[in-house]
C-alpha cells in the first residue's frame, strides 16, 4: 500500500525574469510504501534536501504533486501544512534541533502541546517514548547534559510522538561519532520492524545499505531507484 506519492515534481528558485534560476528538481515522480525505509541519497547540489523539504511540508514545489495519506499536500494553503506538518510527519535533524531550556519530557512534549492535547495525555505519551528509546533516567535532564546519541534518540522519539504515517530524517548520524551512529541506525531498524515508514538522506553508504530501497538524484532527477527484498540481506550501495 502506496502512503504517498510525488508526480512530476519540479522545484525552481529564482524569479520568472531573472538571469539565474536554479532548477533543484525536474520533474520527480516517486511512491512510497506504508512500512518502508528509504535513503535518498546523491551529491552535493543533486537535490536531496529540496526534496525532504517538500516532502516535509516545509516548502511548496513549483509544479507537480505531492500525495500524503491520500491528501494533495501541494494545494493546501499555509495553515492547513502546518497542521500536516504537525499531525502526519516525524522530523528527525541531524543537529537534533531540541530546545535547550526544556527537559526531555518537555522537549516530547512540545509538539503535542500545538495540538492542543491535554497535559496528563501529553506526560503520559512522553514518558512511553522516553522509555522506548533508553533514556528514563535521563528524563528530567535538559540537552546540554546529554551525549549527542541521547540528543539524537530524543529527537526520535519527539519524532514520533504524534504516531505520524511517515518519518524523515536528515542525516540523522551526522554529528555522531561511528559507534554511536550504529546505535541510532539500530533504533531506526527497530523502528522500521516494527512498521514505522522511514525517509532518510544520507551520503554515506554503509547507512543507506541498510534500507529497503535507495533512491539516487543527480542534478534534480532520479538516476537510479534500487529496492531491495526484504529478505535478503542489505547489499552494499553505491551513492553518487
């Protein structure tokens, strides 16, 4: 089952008139499927991170469409994004993006809070997250007395906190060290186990191996797309 789609989708920056327009995007069509980890993957400049920012609901493609949980996300006005952004997506930044003065519990709060969910059900949420992912004794601790692992695993679970249909993570062992990124790309499997939907761009290959499916950009557009069966073992892949 297809949980959203991209058709002919083109992004441009620059004006209409102007000398220098820079076509991110040419014409991209993409389906993903419910319970699927994918890695987007290509050069610098090839338009991975235009297109997690359309998927993200974060900016609005010049043409095409974009299809999320059987809504068209591409004609939707700002607040109605907003709204998707906050009910149907799980971020998940390579500089973990958490807000330093609030706890842990806090931090997974947050994006409950703009939804206007009661208190007890928004602590109660947090705290099964918070466990989910290791980090009960650390619930009360504010990020600058975290690891960057525990930063990164916080961010998952704010992440998930509203059960969105699909996940995007940007680099999400960027700013990790090799051992400590092998643990939040274990959580990532665990969570991909257990049906979670999983977008991931990344430009290291050993990461995007451990995907169902590679997708590779070049210059805005999609040179190669590699699935792979689920039950055979992760064959290496090969990143622009």
């Amino acid at each position: 089952m297809n949980i959203a789609s991209v058709e002919e989708l083109t992004k441009t920056y620059g004006e209409q008139e102007g000398s220098v327009r820079v076509h991110a995007l040419r014409g991209i069509s993409l389906e993903f499927r419910e319970g699927e980890s994918m890695a987007i993957c290509g050069a610098s400049g090839s338009g991975k991170s235009t297109l997690m920012n359309l998927l993200g609901c974060l900016d609005r493609p010049t043409s095409g469409r974009f299809i999320l949980g059987g809504v068209d996300v591409s004609r939707l006005d700002d607040d109605e994004l907003s709204d998707i952004r906050g009910r149907k997506i799980g971020f998940v930044f390579q500089s973990f993006n958490l807000i330093p003065q609030l706890t842990v519990l806090e931090n997974l709060e947050v994006p409950l809070f703009y939804q206007g969910e009661t208190r007890p059900r928004r602590r109660e949420r947090a705290e099964e997250l918070v466990r989910m992912v290791g980090l009960a004794d650390r619930a009360h601790h504010r990020p600058n007395q975290l690891s960057g692992g525990q930063q990164q695993r916080v961010a998952i679970a704010r992440a998930l906190i509203n059960e969105p249909l699909i996940i995007l993570a940007d680099e999400p062992t960027g700013n990790l060290d090799t051992a400590t990124g092998d643990l939040i790309l274990d959580l990532f499997d665990d969570l991909h186990r257990q049906g979670k939907t999983i977008l991931m761009v990344t430009h290291e290959a050993d990461v995007a191996a451990r995907c169902d499916r590679t997708v590779t950009l070049r210059d805005g557009l999609v040179v190669e797309d590699d699935r792979r069966a689920k039950s055979s073992p992760a064959a290496p892949a090969t990143v622009s």
